[in-house]
C-alpha cells in the first residue's frame, strides 16, 4: 500500500522491510495521523530522515549510535544522571516511559541495563523512536511502543511497571535551552501535555506493583501534585511519588 508521507530511496531491504513491517502494524486511526501530521518520512540506506512541509529545519533524524548520545551512557555520565538516581535503576527495576518522545531518557535507562517500555502516542515520533531501536540492534531489554499511555496500562503485553517516568511536554520557547530542533519538530508534532499530567500522575500511582513515579519538569514551574521528594538539576526538578504515604 503507497503512502504519500512515505518516501522510499533506500537499497537496503532489511531497513526497508523493517519500516514497512512496523507501519503496517500501526491502527487506521495511526495512519490517518501520519498522513495529516505534516510530516514526510523518507529512508535512505539505512536512513530514517524526518521532515516537516511547514519548516525551515533540515531532516531530522535518530541514531542513538551517534557520539551525542554515547556521552549520556559513559560510565561516569551514569554516575551522575539525575534520571537515573530517580527512578533508581541501579536497583534494575522496570521502567515504563509513558511519555518517551524522541526517547533519549529511554536509551539512557535502558543502558544500565533496566527493563525499559516506552511508550509514544504519536505514531510518526513513535515509528523514528522504534526505528532508532533497530538500528541499536533492538536489545531485549528495551521495547517500544506506539500508544497512548492510557491504553498500554492497560495490556498485558510486557512486565507491569515498578517505576513509571513522566516527561511532559511543554511549549517551547522561540529561544533558549529548549529551541533545540529535536524539541522544536517535537512540540510541532506534540502539542503540551500539561493538562493530561495530574490525570496521569492519579493513574501511574494507582498502578498493581508500582513503587514509585517520576515526573519531570522545569524548576521554574510547580508540580501538579505535591511529591514525595525532589531531586533538583539546574533547570528541571525529577518531582517523585510513592503510592504508599503519598502527600497528593
């Protein structure tokens, strides 16, 4: 089936057959929001460039193989990761991302190694996300997924969360830290979750097993509900929540 945001240049079957497989998994619903997204898809090679018809930004594109991302797994960049001491992976629990986006928290938790699920609604962020995974040679201990949070909590497809990180997105500022392309295409595609975040925050904590959330946001702004601890960065606070004497 052709698929006008699809552009295919690449020689490389196994790459090609892999894209193709994962689109063909998507609902119709998914497809239909690729196809007003925006957005054009093109594989070349081994390849996978996202490009928005309304934009000025060259092709985006994922490689968690590229010396950008390596640095965030370096032994001692682990050592000192806020996300990590957070969600306290060095213990291996299983961390489910529920708002992954480009899912480089993901890649990093994943590294520890811990069980990783990530979970991304839309299907365009999600399809570059999963096919950045295959490109890492798919390690066992990292799954991804194209849904919403809401519906993944409730399939019985994966190991059930112990740790439940959140990373809502916000609008992004024309300047600044934050005007990084990757977040400019993704707050393009993604508009502000703010509003879902206090009703995703109930029902990670209301998960079977769950031991604890972590919700990350900017310092300069207060957390929906009242956490347990926080562990503060330079711009980002990691507020955490346990199900169990929670303040909320």
């Amino acid at each position: 089936m052709p698929y006008t945001w699809l552009n295919l240049q690449s020689h490389d079957a196994a790459a090609q057959d892999y894209l193709l497989a994962l689109i063909e998994r998507l609902s119709d619903a998914q497809i239909t929001c690729c196809a007003t997204s925006g957005c054009t898809l093109t594989l070349n090679k081994t390849q996978l460039f996202l490009t928005l018809a309304a934009s000025t930004f060259k092709p985006f594109t994922l490689d968690f193989n590229a010396e950008k991302h390596r640095r965030k797994i370096s032994k001692n960049a682990l050592k000192n990761s806020l996300l990590v001491r957070a969600c306290q992976a060095h213990l291996r629990p299983v961390v489910w991302d529920l708002t992954c986006g480009w899912g480089q928290d993901s890649f990093v938790l994943s590294s520890i190694p811990t069980t990783v699920i990530s979970i991304e609604q839309h299907p365009i962020v999600g399809l570059m996300v999963h096919y950045a995974h295959w490109l890492l040679d798919a390690p066992q201990n990292w799954h991804v997924e194209i849904n919403s949070a809401e519906s993944a909590l409730k399939t019985d497809q994966y190991p059930r969360p112990q740790v439940i990180y959140l990373d809502p997105m916000f609008p992004v500022k024309p300047k600044g830290r934050l005007s990084h392309k990757e977040m400019q295409i993704l707050s393009t595609l993604c508009p502000s979750t703010l509003q879902k975040t206090e009703a995703l925050l109930h029902l990670s904590l209301k998960q079977p097993g769950i031991e604890r959330v972590v919700l990350k946001y900017p310092r300069k702004y207060n957390p929906p509900l009242k956490p347990h601890h926080i562990i503060l960065g330079r711009t980002i606070q990691l507020c955490v929540y346990h199900p169990h004497g929670w303040l909320g």
